[in-house]
C-alpha cells in the first residue's frame, strides 16, 4: 500500500495563527510609522525650503553669410569656452555687482528665518570698520519712541545699544545708519507676528566665490548649442535675478563681442580695399607714362578703366537705402495682418507694388483674397457662426500665419 508523502511546506494559510502574529507585531509597526512620520514632520517643520531657478541660453548665429561665401563662422566658440566664461570670476562679479547682494535681510520667527530679499520694509547703510563683523548677525529691535535697538555678538564680547532711527550709530566694528521704507510693516511684522529683524552684511570679496559654487552652468544640447543655468536659493525672487542677470549679460556680452568681432574685419576689408586701389592706381600710371614714353597707341574703346571707388560706395548706399525701404514696407504688411480682424488685403497689394519680393507674397495674398471673398459669399447664406463659416475663419488665420513667417523670414 503507497504512504502519502507528506511536504515539509504547509500550503495551508493558518488564519488564527497569521492574526495572533499580527496582534502581536501591531504595536511595533504602530511605533514604527509613528516615529518616521515624526521625523517627517520635524524635516519639514524646521527645514527652510529651497528653490531652484533655471534658464536655458541658445548661442546661434546667420549661417546664410557663411553659406553664401563659403567662409568659416567667425563668431563659432565651443560650449565648453562658453561655460568657463560663464563661471569666470570677472564675468559673474560684473554680472551680480548689479543686484543688492551685500546685506541680508531677515525675519526670524519662532522656528524658522527667512529672507527678506527685496521686501524688506527697512534698509541699512553702512561702513566696516572691522572685517570680523563680515557674516555676524545684527538684530534689530524698532522701539516705540522712533529708537532702534542693536544687538550683535563677536566670541564672547556682547554689544547692545539703543540709538534713534534718525542717526548713524558707530561701533568698533561698524557705523551704521537705518531708514524705514514702511514704517507700518516694521511694527506689525515685529509686534503682531512677533518677528525679529536682523542683517548680515557680506564680504565683497567672498559673494562671487559663494555664488559661483552654487551656480550650476551645463551643456544642454551640443547639436542645439543651448546651456543650462540654474541655483537653489532659499529665496525664490534672490534665485530668479540671478540666474535672469547672468543670462541677460551673457546675451549682451556676446552681442557686443560679435559686433566687435565683425567691425573688426570690416576694418582690415577695408584697408586692404583701400591698399589694393592704390597699388592699381599706382600701376596704371606706371603703364600710362610707359606708353607715352615708348609711342603706343591704346585702343580706347577697348580700355576698362578701373572701377571708382566712391562710385561703388554710392552703389552700395542704394543698396542699403533700398533694403531699408523693403524692410519698413516688410513692417508695414507685418503690422497689418498682426493688428487688423478685418483685413484689407488690396491695400496690402498696393504697399507690395513694386518690390523685390512682391511675386512671393501677392501668390500667398491672393489665396488670402479669395477666402475673404468665400467668407462674403458664404455669409449671404449662412449665419456668421456656421461651421461653414467658422472652417473658413481657420482657414483665413492659417493663411495669415504663413504670411507672417514669409515675412519674418525675409
């Protein structure tokens, strides 16, 4: 007779053992989840937030010229340069010389301080007479009777003093002069919300160093030549000036580099112009006077004298006179089909009379026209808000946005 082999594994569930198992672990996960979200709520409680700003810098330029004259681009620099030049010390010191980077205003409340970066209802004047005092907390206590109490520690040594908010105070480590901006602010913050002011004024020498080691400068995209900008401030304005200033004044730089970059060759073009036509001119003297000495006779009619110089600089100015006037016309159509619902496409055609590119754009006008002249049609039938109607209307401002970029692109 076959023995039932039996497993060593219960497949049976023992429900009364799984819920004694249970009534005697619910005080340990009770305890457990008890204690992490107590921890949570004292990290959030007493951990200040910080906010990241970022922007995203794209470096481009025409690339028509270069593909027209087959030259190299004399404005292409390598991400990698451009980052360095973005974290150089020169640059950022220029770039955050331009915000209130030197005093740190607060207001400290039972748990937490926090910044006052431009909302600060009082400002500080000052003069260091003592570096030590770089860093120090300086409270601030606005009294009643229009008196401000100061009170700051250096190690061991204490100072606290009262003096009128319409005089400088003078210690051994600074003079210092306090003017309110919103005198109502100061009191409330100070007396209703029970606030306690106070400042720190920073090095000079060290605010590049201490933001530059925050600033985080990236390539984005390589094939893009975009680069990433961002830092984390506890104070979301302070974030956001930064990294819009030191955007904003690496365009600018970078605008103003090209542009000294391309005078520059113009300048050498120029001049080598300039000895190229004295040379000619000097060498058909030479072969003038040489015919004259040796009785040859020129064939004028065949001669080609040499192109005048200020002749082609006229050339050139109606060039540019007739590029400025294509431009504004450019504008023109540009402001039309921009600010006008009900557009008039004929008086379109008649600023595009005669211009370059006026075969370019009349085919696009014209499409335009003639869904204008639908619209009409259609109206006779159908009231102005039929889906026939409405198709037509997507259509119109279709056609008016390819006219926009045709325009824009030229």
């Amino acid at each position: 007779m076959a023995k039932k082999k039996i497993s060593s594994i219960n497949d049976d569930l023992d429900v009364g053992l799984l819920m004694m198992i249970a009534r005697q672990s619910v005080v340990s996960v009770i305890v457990f989840f008890a204690v992490f979200a107590m921890a949570a709520f004292l990290y959030l409680k007493y951990t200040p937030p910080v906010y990241q700003s970022d922007a995203t810098v794209q470096l481009g330029f025409d690339s028509r010229t270069t593909n027209i004259l087959q030259t190299t681009n004399i404005y292409e620099q390598t991400l990698f340069q451009e980052i360095e030049l973005l974290r150089s010390p020169v640059f950022l010191e220029k770039s955050l010389s331009k915000l209130p980077l030197d005093v740190n205003y607060y207001a400290k409340g039972e748990i937490l301080s926090h910044e006052l970066y431009k909302t600060s209802p009082f400002s500080v004047g000052y003069r260091v007479i003592d570096p030590v005092i770089y860093g120090k907390p300086i409270y601030l206590r606005f009294l009643d009777d229009m008196q401000v109490e100061i009170d700051y520690q250096i190690g061991n040594y204490n100072y606290v003093n009262t003096f009128p908010i319409t005089d400088s105070i003078v210690t051994g480590q600074l003079a210092l002069k306090v003017d309110i901006v919103e005198m109502e602010v100061v009191y409330r913050q100070q007396n209703t919300e029970e606030s306690t002011f106070y400042v720190e004024l920073n090095n000079p020498e060290e605010i590049v160093s201490d933001y530059r080691a925050r600033l985080t400068v990236n390539v984005l995209n390589e094939y893009a030549k975009t680069i990433y900008i961002s830092i984390d401030e506890k104070n979301a304005l302070k974030a956001h000036d930064i990294v819009t200033g030191v955007s904003n004044d690496f365009i600018d730089f970078d605008e103003i580099r090209k542009k000294e970059s391309a005078n520059s060759i113009l300048d050498f073009v120029d001049d080598q112009l300039a000895r190229i036509y004295d040379r000619l001119y000097e060498t058909e003297d030479q072969l003038e006077t040489f015919r004259k000495e040796n009785n040859i006779e020129t064939d004028m009619a065949k001669a080609r004298p040499l192109p005048d110089f200020y002749n082609r600089i006229d050339q050139l100015e109606e060039v540019i006179i007739e590029l400025e006037l294509d431009n504004e016309v450019l504008k023109k159509v540009e402001d039309e089909l921009n600010s006008n619902t009900d557009l008039d496409v004929y008086k379109l055609f008649s600023l595009l009379a005669g211009a370059e590119y006026e075969g370019v754009i009349s085919d696009l006008l014209r499409k335009l026209r003639d869904l204008f002249v639908q619209k009409e049609k259609m109206l006779y039938v159908v009231t102005p808000t039929s889906d026939q109607i409405k198709t037509l209307e997507y259509q119109i401002e279709i056609q008016k946005n390819l006219l926009l970029e045709s325009v824009a692109s030229m």
